[in-house]
C-alpha cells in the first residue's frame, strides 16, 4: 500500500513536537580530572526514542593548566557515563602552550535505534595534570529523520 500524500490530516508535522532535548545553561567542572577518564558532568543524559534521529550538539568546552602546555578538552555522546561510545559522536576542542583554553564544540550525526537508549555527555582531557575541565551551555537535540 502506499499514500499520495506524506502525512494524514491533522498529524503534527512540527519538528518541536518530534525532538527530544537536553539544555544545560549552566557552567560545569571538574576539578583535577584524571587524564583520559570521562566525566560525566551533573549527570547530564538524554533517552532517545525508537527510530531514525538527526542528533546536534553544541556546548562551550576548555581547560585549564598551571603551566602552559598542549591542551585539550572532548565532549562526547555516549551510551555510557564514563566512556566514549565512539569518535563519530565525538568534538574536541585544543591548543598548544596554552594554561587556558575555552571555545565552542559541534557535532551533527544521525542514530538509528530499535529501542529506546539513554545517551550521556561526557568530557574528559588526555593532557596530564589539568587543573580543571569545563563544559558549559549544553544545548543537545534529537529530531525525529521521518519528518
């Protein structure tokens, strides 16, 4: 069977009834991370629906150092809260002899899933002796790929 038209009458077509969201305006930290360990920082986490969905996600992110030295700092999507799921939902964000760095992350990727899945934000740093990491304004959306 087959339709002429792409939606039946009254279906909501709007994307903002078909994403799901996570917004976390505030600044988050972590104090003296362990090299490569993710943090998973104020447990911040999205559950993702059934189906085909065109993920976003867009945070301020940096580090920080006594000493100035190649520095980094990765915000990942991950089904995990201490670990990267994999690198194509993954943004980095670094500078060489630098104590501080600070700027915005992106990443656009596509999730098909045949069950509902919680995805966590993690940061981490493979720069010894960081100070501290920072994620702040998260701004994470799932929309629905049907639409």
């Amino acid at each position: 069977y087959y339709s002429p038209v792409k939606c039946p009458y009254g279906f909501p077509m709007s994307p903002a009834k078909w994403t799901v969201s996570l917004v976390d305006d505030n600044s988050r930290a972590q104090a003296s991370p362990t090299q490569n360990a993710w943090y998973n920082l104020n447990s911040s986490s999205i559950s993702v629906p059934i189906g085909v969905w065109n993920v976003q996600f867009s945070a301020i992110t940096g580090a920080e150092k006594a000493t100035g030295d190649y520095l980094n700092s990765y915000i990942t999507l991950s089904t995990a809260n201490n670990s990267a799921s994999t690198s194509a939902y993954t943004s980095r964000l670094e500078s060489a002899l630098d104590t501080f760095i600070i700027g915005n992350v992106s990443k656009s990727f596509v999730l098909t899933l045949t069950s509902k899945t919680t995805y966590y934000v993690n940061t981490r740093t493979t720069t010894a002796s960081v100070t501290n990491i920072y994620r702040e304004n998260l701004q994470l959306f799932a929309t629905c790929a049907y639409l």
